[in-house]
C-alpha cells in the first residue's frame, strides 16, 4: 500500500506543546476540522486510555499514537514535529519525542497493522528520522515524509556512475537475455548512496534487493518491486535466498524463474558480479513444483517480518551476547498439542492485536523474549501464541549436518509433523536456518568473507 497518499500538507505540522497530550490535541484538531463525526476531545481520551495500556514509542525519537474508530474513510493521518522534543512518562534519562504520527484507523480496515508495521520500517531509519527533525522549513519536513512514506529517500544523492557500473549493467543485459532470463534482480546494498541509471532493462521484470529501501534512491518506474531482507556479512548475493524465497511467497518470482543476478560488496558502490540462478535449482532440496512454499494458513508478510527479527537476532544479539531462538508459524493448534511451557506464557492475556508480530510494539518484545529458552509459537495470521515452548515432535528420522543442536532437530521434526515453517537462530554461528517438511534450507551465515 502507497502511504504517501494519506499524508497531506495541512496535517504536516511544527508543534507548540511540549508533552504529548499538547501534542495530540493539536493534531486533532487540524485532522478533524473537516469531518464533523470525529470528536477531539472523544478521541484524545482514547489516545490517552491507549498510552496508559501500552507505550507508543517507537524509540529513535519517534512516538506514533494510533486508535481504531468507527468511521467512514479508512485513515486519517497527522504528523508534528518537535525540535525541542517532548516530554513523554515512559522515556528515561533525558530522551525526549520529536516526532508525533498520529494515525486513527477505520475500525473495520483490515491491513492496519500493515499500515503501522510499514510506517514503523521507514521511521527506524535514524538517517531519515534525523533528516525530518532539522528539516529547515514545515514545507521541507512534509515533502521529506511524503517522500519517505512513498519509498524514495528524503535526501537524494545523486551518484556520478562509474565506467565499470556503466558496463555491468550493460552486460546483465545482454547474459539476461543470452541465458533467457525471465527476472533481473539489483542488489542495491552495494551501493553507499543512491542509483541513478538512464534506462535500466526494458523487457525484463527486475526486482530491487535492499537492507533498507528508504536508503534506496531509485526511479520507481525502473523497477517492478522492491523487496527488503537485511543481509547479515559483506557477502556478494548474502540476500539472495531470503530475497527469492520472500518473491516466491509473495507471488513475484517463480518456481521455474531464472534470475539474473548484479551484485558487489556490499557499501562498495562498484558492482563486480552477474550470477544467472535456477530457482528450481536452488531451492529443489526445500520445495519442488507442486510443493505449497507457505503452510496454507501462514501469510506471505508474517514470514518476512519473522525473518527480519531472527536476521536482527542474528546480527545483534541480546545485551552483547549471542542468543538462539526457535520460530514456528503456521497450524498453531497442532503445534500446541506437541509442545509444553517451560515458563508462564508472556503473551498470556494480551488481545490478539497486541500479540501480532505485524504489530511494531511488539518488535523488542520478541527479541527480549528470545532470552527464555524455549520456542515461540505463531499464528499463521502472526499472533504470538507462546513462547518458551518445548517442541517434543515425533522424532521422524532427519537427516541433519553434524555440528547441531537441540533447536535444530525440534524445528526439523515440527516441520514434519505440521504444517508449518520452523525458522532458527543459531546462538553458536549466528546462522538462520528455515525448515519445512523436515528439510533445511540455510538463509543467512555470518562471515568475514566477501566472496
């Protein structure tokens, strides 16, 4: 979904106050003006009711205050900005608000908290949100968010492309068509800045890969789609199973798509490689052409947001330290029946929206919950069901490389017995394995190497 058209200049605003509650009445009322079924002072003490239940702070000096009512358009946005900062109760030593997205949601919008979780992406950029807080002028702050909302950087940087940047696009063309490629796809990490081309491939779909596509200065009309997986090493095409197995579950690549692939050290701003690759090929030991790639009640975006938490786990960790995880989406109910608690479940009386992983206040949730052993249990809506389950699954027979662990064989033998998906973080390597129907398919490994 496009957010940018719900962003207007008259709900892009400087404001005044200098707590929240100042903050949300302003904002109100320069959104309700027009529409006379939305009280301010009703909803400012829904706002507040909300805040007291759970925070909305995003951290990185962004709070986004949202409600549902009963209301005839879909949503209604509202932004403030703050240069002094805000004093907000939950925030400690000195942090303060500088950025105020107030959303209020039809109550019957069924993609709201993939409205929330997509505004959430673009917000954790702390370039961006730097680039809206010292904006000079209201003006320059609005078209910098709409810019942002609608997937193009705030601050544009114009690239002087190189000879060699020059020839390797030229000569992905021509090995696309020679190999009769059906799909291009650009590994834009590659670059430090933006990408500016004066005609990119014609003829062919071509799929952008990127860390962070708000990072990503490109013509939208060159590419077909835009698909974000974070990479975990410098390696050349580090994305590229994540990348093709998201395309896959969304629709846009297929299982018998041969892709051709341009690349380079990531940050490098010099792509140095063209790999062709069979998706059959690549993926034949996981899938095959009338496997289902997603359990049947597992959604497309569910899968990508939990590889983003375990590719952060991976990369992060926990206060320091490495830690492992063990996700499993899909068939939840019989999952349950195969696994027993280890600790109190934390999501135990929490409402469903809460506990969806689309839900952006959940993000830091479920990377501090990894800490407790055990698995999480999901939804294949993405509520969290669980966590801190102990997967004892039939034991079928796997047939898994030596070297690993408990979390390993669970995920393997629960992918045999339901229809779901385990993914696993290794606290050992930092590796991120998928399984699915007993067979493993590796995504992200840590490494020094850029080869």
């Amino acid at each position: 979904m496009r957010l940018d058209k719900f962003v207007t200049r008259g709900r892009t605003i400087d404001l005044e106050s200098t707590d929240l509650k100042g903050a949300l009445r302003e904002l109100l009322e320069v959104s309700t003006t027009r529409f006379k079924d939305l009280k301010p002072e009703k909803l400012l003490k829904e706002f507040l009711e909300r805040e007291k239940s759970m925070t909305t702070y995003l951290g990185n000096g962004v709070a986004m205050p949202h409600i549902r009512v009963k209301m005839p358009r879909r949503y209604v946005f509202a932004i403030g900005r703050s240069k002094e900062g805000l004093q907000y109760d939950s925030l400690q030593d000195g942090e303060k608000v500088h950025l105020v997205i107030m959303l209020i949601a039809g109550e019957d919008e069924k993609d709201y908290l993939k409205v929330l979780a997509s505004i959430a992406r673009v917000l954790k950029n702390e370039e961006f949100v730097e680039s809206l807080v010292s904006a000079p002028t209201e003006d320059v702050f609005y078209d910098r968010m709409f810019q942002g909302v609608g997937g193009v950087l705030a601050k544009p940087i114009k690239v002087q492309q190189n000879r060699i940047n020059k020839l390797m696009f030229r000569q992905a063309e021509k090995i696309a068509k020679g190999a009769d490629c059906s799909c291009i796809v650009v590994f834009a990490d590659t670059l430090n800045s933006g990408l500016e081309m004066p005609r990119w491939f014609p003829g062919f779909r071509t799929i952008l890969v990127a860390g962070a596509l708000t990072d990503v200065v490109v013509d939208q009309k060159q590419v077909t789609s835009s698909i974000q997986v974070r990479s975990l090493s410098r390696q050349r095409l580090s994305q590229l199973r994540s990348a093709v197995l998201v395309g896959m579950t969304r629709g846009e690549i297929e299982y018998h798509d041969r892709l051709c692939c341009i690349a380079g050290i990531p940050g490098s701003n010099q792509f140095d490689t063209v790999t062709v690759v069979d998706v059959d090929r690549e993926f034949q030991i996981l899938f095959n052409e009338n496997a289902n790639i997603l359990p049947k009640d597992v959604k497309p975006e569910i899968l990508e947001r939990i590889l983003a938490v375990a590719t952060e786990l991976a990369v992060e960790g926990r206060e320091g330290h490495p830690v492992g995880a063990l996700f499993v989406l899909g068939d939840h109910e019989k999952v349950t029946k195969m696994s027993k608690a280890l600790v109190m479940n934390p999501f135990h009386g929490y409402s469903a929206e809460d506990r969806n992983v689309l839900n952006p206040f959940l993000h830091e949730t479920l990377k501090e919950f990894s800490l407790i052993d055990g698995a999480f249990i999901i939804q294949g809506d993405g509520v969290a069901v669980s966590a801190g389950a102990l997967i004892h699954a039939p034991d079928y027979y796997h047939n898994l490389p030596s070297g690993l662990g408990s979390r390993h064989a669970a995920a393997s033998a629960v992918s045999m017995a339901a229809d779901c998906i385990a993914i696993v973080v290794s606290s050992s390597t930092g590796q991120v394995t998928l399984f699915r129907a007993g067979s493993m398919l590796p995504l992200f490994e840590k490494s020094s190497s850029s080869f």
